[in-house]
C-alpha cells in the first residue's frame, strides 16, 4: 500500500486516512491473530473464512509505504497460494476496504469514511509493485517495494467496473 501516491485503480489514500486505518489494524486484528485475507479480491465487506488463505503478522511503515509480513496458512486457498510461491509466481497483495472516494480530475481520493478491511493475495495489484517474496521457511512471505516484475495496466477496466458499481449501487468498494 502506498500513501499519497495514485495507484493502478486511480485513487490516491492520503497518509492521514491511511494511517488512520493501519493504526487500527494493527492494535485490533494484528494484535489479535486475526488480520486473515484472502486469496484473489472479492469485493464483499467481509472476509470468507472458507476462502482465507493467510494471516497478516505485522504491518509498519517504510516512508509512504505500508509494509507487511504475513503467513500463509494451511488452508485450501493457502495451499494454492503456497503452490504458486514455490513455482515462483509472484502473487501481490491488494488492501480491501469500503468508503467514500471524490474525484478529483484524473485522480480519485479516498475519503475519510474508508474502513481498512484486510488485505488480499492478487494476481495484479493497484499499487505498483506491491509483490510478496519468500523469507525464510516457504510459508512466511514479506510484502516488498523492491519486488522487480512485469504487470499489465488493468487500471481503466478497474476504473470501468468501480464506476459502473458505485453508480448502480451508491456502495463504492475500494479495493
């Protein structure tokens, strides 16, 4: 996650929302052991325990980035995440969450309603380069900035789909 830096979906989460949220995750479900995402990005505001693939461990900040480390655990979801690890599939990691944005030209802001949901494992993140690598035993991985991979820009077909709910709905997810 990044702060203050428009990302792939165009918003932007300024630092003070963010850290706002990262805050309260990491004194609630961090604290305690129950800081668990997903694998892939389902737009609900809950987490699906049958479809829990890891635990978040620890979260800090590096300058405007949000850092993270996790474990993936040995659940299905978590063993196909572990699978792909070891075959060296990147897999990024993309927060979740539900609010508010206001556009603002080209960019989108997240405002100050955002509710900090989790964070899940994806195939492309909105944040450049918010790509695990394994640390240690296979089943501990680390979020990293420095992570080099090739992705494709979905950035306007995500913009399409958020705008197309929000409209119908009123609900915007902020993934």
């Amino acid at each position: 996650q990044a702060a203050d830096t428009k990302n792939g979906n165009g918003r932007v989460y300024p630092k003070d929302i963010l850290s706002r949220e990262i805050e309260k995750y990491i004194k609630g479900p961090v604290a305690n052991n129950n800081a668990m995402g997903e694998l892939d990005h389902p737009e609900a505001s809950i987490i699906n325990l049958s479809n829990v693939s890891h635990n978040i461990t620890k979260v800090w900040w590096d300058g405007d980035d949000v850092m993270g480390r996790l474990t993936l655990l040995n659940t299905p979801s978590g063993k196909i995440a572990m699978e792909l690890v070891s075959a060296g599939i990147p897999l990024g990691i993309s927060s979740r969450g539900m609010g508010s944005v206001k556009q603002l030209g080209e960019t989108v802001e997240v405002q100050d309603d955002f509710e900090l949901l989790c964070w899940d494992l994806v195939s492309v993140p909105s944040t450049p380069k918010a790509y695990m690598h394994p640390v240690g035993k296979l089943s501990s991985v680390n979020e990293s900035k420095q992570y080099k991979t090739i992705t494709k820009d979905y950035s306007k077909v995500n913009s399409l789909i958020t705008e197309i709910i929000c409209s119908q709905t009123g609900v915007c997810p902020l993934c």
